[in-house]
C-alpha cells in the first residue's frame, strides 16, 4: 500500500470504514471505563499499602520505644539486684564475724 492510499483513509469520516460510528463510540467508551477502573483501583491499592506503611512504621516504632524502656528498666532492676547481693554478702560476713568474736 502506498503512502497516498493510507493518507485518503486517514482524512474520511467514517464512508470508507466497515464499523458503524455507534459501535465504536460503545467500544471506545467501554475501553476507557475498563481502563479508568482499572486505574482506579490500582489508586485505591496503593493508597492502602501506603497507609499500612505508615501504620507499620508507627507501630514499629512503638515497640521499639516500649523494647528500649524495658531493657533500660531491666538493667536498672540488675544494679539493684546487685546492690541488694553485695548488701548480702556483707552482712553475712559481718554476722560471720560477730560469731567468731563473742
């Protein structure tokens, strides 16, 4: 086909063409739904993988908020623990002694 044949189909208004205008008007019309739909819920899908993003990266941080309190609590608890032991000791050995003496 030749470069004059396809510019004469390109200009007419729909003589040369086998589709009646109605039926593409329907199947253009029904292309772009399905495409504005599609569109649409893949909006949709990522907003909510967003905010679960969002959602998880708060929570995380909670926990890793809650995590370094406890540890802090824990390490506090295990230097009175070991006060409270040497306290222990002590005293056992200051009533070791005492025994001895009298």
């Amino acid at each position: 086909m030749d470069a004059s044949a396809i510019e004469g189909t390109v200009g007419q208004t729909g003589s040369g063409f086998k589709s009646r205008r109605g039926a593409l008007v329907w199947f253009f019309r029904k292309s772009r739904d399905l495409w504005k739909g599609k569109s649409r819920k893949l909006r949709v899908a990522l907003k909510q993988e967003q905010n679960q993003v969002v959602a998880v990266t708060k929570s995380r941080e909670q926990w890793k908020s809650k995590a370094q309190q406890a540890a802090a609590k824990q390490a506090a608890l295990q230097r009175e623990n070991e006060i409270l032991r040497e306290q222990l000791r002590e005293l056992a050995q200051g009533s070791k002694k005492s025994r001895f003496q009298n």
